[in-house]
C-alpha cells in the first residue's frame, strides 16, 4: 500500500530517526542534504500513517468486545470506516 513502509531497508531507516540520541541526529542532519530530508520525513509520515491504521483497528476491537453482540458488529465497523 503506497505510504507505508513495506520493506527492512525503510523500517531501519525509521528505527535510527525514532532511537538515535539527538546527537547522533544532529551530526546526521548536518551531512545530509534536502533529498535525504525529504525521505526522512516521508518516512516519519508513513509511519504516521500506520498508526493511524492500527489506532483504527484497536478501536473497533474494543467496541466490538464492548458490544456484546455481534449484529451491532456492522453498524460499528461502518462508523470506523467513515473516519
């Protein structure tokens, strides 16, 4: 799905900008140029995203497990869905 991180080289290019000291990402940010700026915040954007998405799914887990029953299971994903 475009805007998600799909492969190991983009996961670990996320890990270092979400876990490097600010050090490391000072001395980073120094050598790097616009592309490379540019990729990182395409990268923090799609990760965005995907917590987005799991926030959506975790919510209709709660509600249905709130529910009790399962024929209001539609009406609850249908409400998700309009987000």
């Amino acid at each position: 799905m475009k805007g998600y991180i799909t492969n190991d080289w983009d996961r670990d290019n996320l890990n270092f900008l979400l876990n490097s000291p600010k050090p490391v990402l000072d001395d980073w940010n120094t050598q790097c140029d616009d592309d490379d700026r540019l990729y990182a915040q395409e990268l923090l954007d799609a990760y965005a995203r995907e917590l987005k998405l799991e926030a959506q799914f975790l919510r209709v887990e709660c509600e249905m497990e709130l529910l009790g029953n399962y024929p209001d299971a539609k009406r609850v994903i249908d409400k998700v869905a309009q987000l």
